[in-house]
C-alpha cells in the first residue's frame, strides 16, 4: 500500500480555526468529501457555542463538532489546521500552536517576506517574524515542491492568484516586459468576507459596479513579490480591483507589452507548456474568454490570451471562484501535499452551471 493510501486509510486529523466565515464555510464543504482529513475541531468566536447547522444550514448533514472559542480548543489530537481568521490576530494565534501541527493560513499575515512590507501595508509591526521567515508562499502550481516540504504555508490572495497564474510564468520565461502591466480585476461580494458591513448590504452593491482601493490595495504589494521573483527583477504593476453584484468570482482583465522578438502566439505557447500537466489550471481555446461562470464552485483556474489591438501588446484574461482557488480550494490543495496526499483529493468538483 503507498504511503498516501496508508494516510488515507489513517485520515488527517484537521480543524479550521475560524470556520464561521466564507472562506471557513468553503473550506468545511469541501472537506466533507475529502476521503484523506477528517474534522476534529472548529472554532469561532462569536458562534462558539453553536452547532455547525445553525452557523451554515448547508452543511447541516456534515457531523461536525460545534463551534468553541480558540482558548478552549484542545490541538493534543490533531494533525493539521486550516486557519481562517482575520489578518494582525493570526499571527499571535499560529505562534501559539504545537509545532507538530502542520499549517495553512488564509490570512495576508505570512504571505509577504520583508516585516517592514508587511508593517508599511497592514499598518502594524508583524509579530511573529521567525515564522514569517518559515512560511512557504502556496501559490501551488508555482511552488509545489517546497510547499510539499513545508510546516507553515501562506495561502495566497484571490487577486493575487488570479493575477499570478498567468503572468508568472510569461515573466519568468521573458516573453513580456516587466513595466507596465495593468491589471483590471473584478470579485464577487463574497471577497469582502461575512461580517456585516453598511458597504456590504444588497442595496449598496447592487446594481452597480465600483473600484476600490484604488492605487493602495494590500494584494498589490502580494502581487509585486511574486511577479519579482518570476522575473528575476523588480516588478511594480498598476493594480485596480472591483466590486461586481454577485456573490462569487473574480475576473482579472491583464495588459502587458510584449517582450522584443515575441508574439501573442509565444505567449500562449509558453503559458500551455508550463500549464499542460496541471490538473487545475487551463489555457482556454484560442479566441475564447474565461468566464466567472465557468469555474463556480471549482478549484479551476482559465486563463485566456489574446491580442491588443495595440501594437506590441497583448491582453491576458484570468478567471477563479474568490472562494475556491482564491482561498479554500486552494488551501486544502495545498494542505494535500503537505500532509502526502494525492493534491487533487477533495478537489474533483466540475464547476456549478448555470
């Protein structure tokens, strides 16, 4: 028997700090068909107390245990967590935990390296920097093997994985300039997390499509350290999100100058090459856009190439769930490798259509 069946056979023994978010509701759908975790413990604050049905009706048939507060989590019989909690109070609660227990964090708390990055974007010192040094960075198709070796990994931003995944690799291989990228994304309403909020109500967002955090968005600075390290240079992009009236997805519309020598053609050569064996990431037919639509409710990413009709330029087009590849999908992609389970456990979910 292999050593993931073995595991298998054993089940992980997992619990999701945070677990009455969206990101932690996503995270415990999606475990429910996991055949290789099962969930031991959840946490959250203000449902401590309650039963996973009264907190998620969904998922009232999962046979989970009740929310508690964090101070009264016991981790003595657990393998792995999943950490769902809000960026600046992560940190203390992950240096807390038993080092034997292997780590997925969805906040931004451990995505960036440099402290003073961190400190200068999230507008307070970081608090655990020796394992801010640690964590591996789990934009998984870019970082398979050390994500595999990994304690602690950074689960990337939605923006930053819709944003990433096409433009990596067309940096790495020097296909497109490194100045002036423009990236143009748009997420559903569910990216802005499930407290209540007067901006969040449905007479606020619907019917109407705005920018925010115009030319400050913490996910740029997310976005920079990766495409840097892609390219082997300082890359600085212009990064504009959106607040679309759905409740999932996240459209990013790219614009890149093409390096000297190349064409749109190489570009998507270059982007099928390196995304041919991926299970979860997909270079769409020539001429065909992605679509929220079409990756609702998956782990998938699709990635579209075309012409500018500007010279010398082309247009990359990117589309995940917010929920799945930008958080929770991803997460437990991630948490597979760690804990030597085949990656796409959990994750064979065809899309929601319509």
């Amino acid at each position: 028997m292999s050593a993931a069946k073995k595991k298998t056979a054993n089940r992980m023994r997992t619990g999701v700090l945070g677990a009455s978010g969206y990101t932690g509701g996503e995270l415990l759908r999606l475990l429910a068909g996991h055949e290789g975790m099962e969930i031991r413990l959840l946490t959250g604050e203000r449902r401590a107390g309650k039963a996973l049905a009264e907190v998620f009706p969904h998922l009232a048939g999962l046979g989970a245990p009740d929310l508690r507060r964090i101070d009264d989590a016991d981790y003595g019989g657990l393998d792995a967590v999943f950490c769902c909690l809000p960026h600046g109070t992560t940190q203390q609660v992950i240096a807390a935990l038993p080092s034997h227990l292997k780590v997925v964090d969805l906040s931004a708390d451990f995505r960036l390296k440099d402290p003073e990055t961190y400190a200068a974007w999230y507008g307070r010192a970081h608090e655990a920097v020796e394992l801010q040094r640690e964590a591996v960075y789990g934009l998984t198709e870019l970082h398979r093997d050390a994500v595999a070796r990994a304690r602690l990994t950074a689960n990337p931003g939605c923006y930053p994985t819709a944003a990433q995944l096409p433009l990596a690799p067309l940096l790495a291989a020097g296909a497109i300039a490194a100045e002036d990228i423009i990236i143009d994304a748009k997420s559903g309403v569910s990216g802005a997390g499930r407290e209540a909020k007067e901006a969040m109500l449905f007479a606020e967002v619907s019917e109407g499509v705005h920018a925010y955090g115009i030319g400050r968005h913490r996910h740029a600075p997310e976005i920079e350290q990766g495409l840097s390290a892609a390219a082997g240079s300082a890359v600085t992009v212009n990064f504009t999100p959106h607040l679309v009236p759905m409740n999932r997805g996240i459209l990013a519309t790219i614009y890149v100058r093409l390096a000297a020598g190349a064409d749109v053609a190489a570009l998507r050569e270059t982007l099928v090459g390196c995304y041919r064996d991926e299970p979860f990431v997909h270079v769409v037919a020539d001429g065909v856009a992605p679509a929220t639509r079409h990756v609702r409710g998956s782990n998938h990413c699709l990635i579209g190439v075309f012409p500018d009709r500007l010279p010398g330029r082309a247009i990359l087009v990117s589309a995940i769930d917010n929920l799945v590849k930008g958080a929770s999908g991803q997460a437990i992609q991630n948490m597979n490798l760690m804990c030597a389970l085949p990656e796409t456990m959990g994750l064979e979910q065809s899309p929601l259509f319509p």
